[in-house]
C-alpha cells in the first residue's frame, strides 16, 4: 500500500473539493453569461423601439411637411 487508509480518504477529499469547485465556477461563469445575454436582448429590444418611434416621428414630420409643400404651391 503506498498510501495510507487516512490519506486515501485525504486524497478522495481533496479531489471532491477541487470537482466541486470547478463546477461552483462553471455555474458561476453560466449564470453571468445568461445575465448577459439576456441584457443584450433586452437593450436591442428597446433601441429596436426607439428606432419605430423616431421613424414614426420622422414620417409624421415628413407628411406634416409635404402638406405644407403642396399648400405652398397651390397658392
């Protein structure tokens, strides 16, 4: 036996340790990457909306001007 019966168990252990560890840091790393992402499809989303507001503004303005124009011309 090269290793006794309490080092063994020492060993076992230390192993479980290190496994439960990498897997605390693995969940970890999961979490903060899903928070991420999901903050990534929320802030496209709400520039998306921005977008659609300022071109329905943009379009109001237009037609609001065009209107003007064709006023303008008539008289």
């Amino acid at each position: 036996m090269i290793l006794s019966d309490a080092e063994e168990i020492l060993v076992i252990i230390g192993g479980a340790v290190i496994i439960m560890a990498m897997l605390g840091n693995v969940l970890k790393d999961y979490r903060s990457m899903s928070r991420d992402a999901k903050h990534k499809v929320a802030q496209k989303e709400r520039d998306e909306n921005y977008v659609r507001k300022l071109k329905e503004i943009v379009d109001q303005k237009n037609e609001a001007l065009q209107k003007e124009l064709k006023k303008q011309k008539k008289a």
